[in-house]
C-alpha cells in the first residue's frame, strides 16, 4: 500500500465510525426521529465504494463500533473504556452488513464497484437492494437483542417512539417492521442520490414505503376502548447519602399516603423502592400494608435484596410485589433478563476483571424462571371490569418485544415497567428508556406504565400515544393518571416476529440467486448466450500483425 493509500484508507475508516455514530441522533435526547430516514446514507455510500469486498466488511465493522459507542455513551461512568471494547465486538455484527451493501449497492461498472456481473445496476437489482439492506440490517438487531449481548438498546425502530404512523406500524409487526420501513427508505435514499440508473426505480420504492405505511395507518385494526383505570406512580427523586435506602423508601411513603382520597386504583413504586426482603422485615411489610389500607389501593413495589425464592435458590433478586390491605398478595415476579455487567458478568470466569475497572456487578443476581400476571382489584375502573391484570416489568425488559407480547397473551391488561436510571441521571438514558413505553404499549394494544425512581416516569395509551405528561427527572413527586384500557388483540400480539421471517426468506433468497449465478457463470446478455468481450480496434490490429509474423 502506498503513503497515500494509507492515508485515504485512515480517513475512510475515520469516516466510517463517523457516519455510523450518527443514528444516535434519533434517539431521545435528541429525538430527531426524522433523522433516522437519512443517518444511514453517508455509511452506505461509503461502503458501496469501498475497493474490496475485505474493506467493505472492515468499514461495517467501524461503522457499527460508532453506533453502538453513540447510543450507548452514557454507559462510560460505568465502564469506563469497557465500553470501547464491548463496541468493538458487538460492532463486529456490522462486518457481513458491509459486505452485503457494496455487493448489492455497488455499481460494477464504477471503480471499486463489485465485479462479476455485466452493466451498470439495474432496476431490478436496485428494488432488490431495497429489500435485501433492510433484512441484512434486522438480522444485526436481532442478534445483539439477545441478553446477553446487551438486548434490543437502540433498536433503529424504536427511535420512531412519537410518530404515530410508525407506532400503527408496530402494532402489525413489531417494531421489527418498524426497522425494516427505515432502513429502506435509507437505502432507496442511496440509490437516488448516488446511482443515476436506479433513481426511477428507488423513487418508485419510496413512493411504495409511504403507500404502505400510510394504509397500515388507516387500516390496521385499533384497540377497543374498555374503560379506565386511575394510576398513580410515586416518583421519590434522588436520595444519596448514608441511608439512602431507608430515606427513599420514607419518601415514597409520604408521597404515597398523599394519594388518600383521590381514588387511586393502583400505586406504582420504581425498580429498588424497596431494599429489604419482605418476608423478613415484617415491620416494612406492614407499613406497605397500612399504606394501601390508607389510600384504597394496591400497591406494586419492587425489592431489590437477598432472600429465598419458593424453588429454595438463595441470592439477590429484582422482585415485583403487589401488597394490599393485609400484606403481600398473589405470586411475585422475579426478574428473568439481568442487564449484563450491571445485574451480572457474562463468563465471569473471563470477564471478572470489569469489575476493576467499572462500576461492574460484584455479585450475580439471581434471574427469575418465568412471567407472570398480577390481578389487582379495581374499585374506580368506568366501564372496565372488577378486576385489573397487569403484566410487570423490571427495569431494561421493557425492551424486548416478546415479554411484553407473552405477558398481553397470558392476559395482561396493563402493562406496569418498573425501572431506575439514577446512575445516569444526567445522561440520555432516563428518556430513552421511557420512550420504549410507546413501542410496548402499540405494538400490544395495552397501556404501558412505566414507573421509575428518579425520572423519567410516563404513562402510554393502547396506540402508543402518552397519557398525560411524564415526570421528569428534576421532580419528586406522587402523579395521578387516567389510564384509558382496551381490548382486542392487535396483528402483532397474534402473528408474533413475522418480519423477522420475512427477511431471513429474503436473505436466503438472495443467496439461492447469488449461488445459481455462480454455479452458472455469466448471464447471457441476448438470445446468442454471452457477448463476447469487446476488444479495442488498436489491439485487434496488433493480434493481426502477430499472427501474420507467426505465419511467416
């Protein structure tokens, strides 16, 4: 490579985890949902012209370690450079999506273009293309959604939060689909602006994303209303210091007993509102209890200390507890989807040493072995029934799609996500956890409650839609909601993961196409089977001369 190879080469990678770090932009704080439609077309123009298919892959990757560095900066309190490295590999999920972009983006007749096919790209492999980035982009989210590479954290979907069209969207497929929309309009965004031959077809395909996402809109079913519940969710704010624990749940018992006489249906208290074991300190038992017999209420709190499960496991467990008038009731929920690093270290045999360097979990906590449905009494429900289900969450499990979705199918009719970020009090995170409540609440068709210690704390309608104002980060407070209810089951709670089938078909079929091309050599270009290669007048009469002197 020569000194100016290099140095190109340092700019495009420079350039690539530039171009990827900026789809955190579309995610709250900044929340310019917009911008996620376009983030996308500087990193694929860089990798359509990326001069080997080895380069493409490099620069997926880069470009990946930029956005995961970007969504997830507010991690770097806590990790410390641990973030770089866990960047750098779950970057790698990017590696075969670079790869892919400059096989199907790439132009063959420009430099550095894929070879192997004759002619410039065509209609049909540009509509192709707008079908075959999307799919490869969702299989990357699909992976890293798993627990333990960190679950579905900026899912590219999830930045449509308060779009409304984008939430009738998930209500049909998730906001898998919802990825898939953008991600498109990204790449037919690339075709038009860099490839002259495909702008007709990538207009075209524009023009049908918002055809179809504008008929899910107005034709997609909607929830049917069922009626209210009044929710109140206590919101202590931060409590630092010696005691914290104790004086935070103090505080929430002020707040709480507030509530008297407002006819309350349930109190939601935030993830760790309760610090002691339950079955242990009955004098913290009873104080619950007398709270819900002084506000009418149940009250949803959630412990966070050592104690014994019903199966005999001893540990720290992240428990959801509904306690009335007499005490705890019904069965508790513990927590099944541990944040890695915070609530437990993945191979901690090999990765221990994050601890040393972060604010990493010193123990494991011990996850719980299934969900559960909680049914509260509702006295003040207007023409809703007696009787209020709700379906908890702990904390960043409000993330993932298929717990809502199985917790809504078992029944659930309200979904309550209860949640801390106080270690990231002044960072992006508070809102863009809060701001997974919409996708929940439309792609299930059920209220989503989302209830946390120290902000942001939000209330979300059966369409996604926020009902009344969150609470912020700066406040501490006890806020009432009127939580309207529905029934009926939406497309997605019915048929699942569906686009995530659909693109795995259409990868494949993209495969078996590449597969029978090069098991077939080059495709004819008439009816006479492949043109010969066309040969320049100049060579043509130097391979006359030298045949002439061979004769002679």
């Amino acid at each position: 490579m020569t000194a100016a190879g290099g140095v190109t080469a340092w700019w495009r990678g420079a350039g690539a985890v530039a171009a990827g770090s900026l789809g955190a932009l579309a995610f709250p704080a900044p929340s310019l949902w917009w911008f996620a439609y376009v983030c996308l077309v500087p990193w694929m123009v860089l990798l359509r012209t990326a001069p080997t298919p080895r380069r493409a892959a490099l620069e997926g990757w880069l470009g990946g370690l930029g956005f995961m560095a970007a969504v997830h900066h507010w991690l770097l309190p806590s990790l410390h450079v641990f973030l770089l490295v866990l960047a750098g590999a779950l970057g790698l999920l990017w590696a075969p999506w670079g790869w892919l972009v400059r096989s199907v983006l790439g132009d063959p007749g420009e430099p550095g273009g894929p070879g192997g096919r004759a002619g410039p790209l065509s209609a049909r492999r540009a509509f192709a293309a707008v079908a075959v980035v999307p799919s490869g982009w969702l299989m990357i989210e699909v992976t890293r959604s798993w627990e333990g590479l960190g679950g579905p954290w900026g899912v590219l979907g999830a930045s449509q939060w308060e779009v409304s069209p984008a939430l009738r969207l998930a209500s049909v497929g998730g906001v898998w689909l919802v990825s898939l929309l953008v991600v498109a309009v990204n790449t037919a965004l690339t075709l038009l602006l860099t490839v002259a031959a495909a702008r007709a077809a990538a207009t075209v395909a524009l023009v049908v994303c918002a055809v179809t996402t504008g008929a899910v809109a107005a034709w997609a079913p909607r929830p049917e209303p069922a009626g209210s519940a009044t929710v109140a969710v206590v919101q202590p704010g931060v409590v630092a210091g010696p005691d914290s624990v104790e004086r935070r749940f103090t505080r929430g018992e002020t707040l709480t007993r507030a509530l008297a006489g407002r006819g309350v249906d349930l109190v939601v208290w935030g993830e760790s509102s309760v610090g002691t074991d339950l079955t242990e300190r009955t004098d913290i038992r009873e104080r619950l209890a007398a709270l819900s017999r002084t506000v009418g209420a149940g009250i949803l709190v959630n412990v966070d200390a050592r104690s014994t499960d019903a199966s005999g496991r001893t540990g720290i467990f992240k428990r959801t507890v509904l306690v009335g008038p007499e005490g705890p009731v019904g069965d508790p929920y513990d927590k099944m989807r541990l944040v890695p690093f915070g609530e437990y270290i993945p191979v901690r045999g090999a990765l221990g040493w994050a601890t040393s360097v972060g604010k990493a979990a010193g123990e494991d906590r011990v996850r719980g072995t299934r969900q559960v449905v909680l049914t509260v009494p509702v006295h003040g429900a207007r023409g809703g029934a007696a009787d209020l289900r709700v379906g908890p969450l702990i904390c960043f499990e409000s993330a993932f799609p298929d717990m809502s979705r199985r917790l809504v199918r078992a029944g659930a009719a309200m979904l309550v996500a209860q949640s801390s970020t106080s270690s990231f009090q002044e960072s992006w995170a508070p809102e863009q956890h809060a701001s997974l409540a919409a996708l929940r609440a439309a792609e299930t068709g059920r209220p989503t409650v989302h209830a946390t210690l120290t902000g942001v704390s939000a209330v979300h309608g059966p369409e996604g839609r926020r009902a009344g104002e969150p609470v912020g980060t700066d406040r501490s407070a006890a806020t009432v909601f009127e939580v309207p209810l529905a029934a009926g089951t939406t497309p997605y709670v019915r048929l699942g993961d569906w686009p995530v089938y659909g693109a795995l078909a259409v990868l494949a079929a993209a495969l078996a196409v590449e597969g029978v091309r090069s098991l077939g050599g080059p495709a004819p270009s008439g009816p006479a089977g492949p043109s010969a290669p066309s040969v320049s007048p100049a060579a043509g009469a130097a391979s006359r001369r030298w045949t002439r002197s061979r004769a002679a």
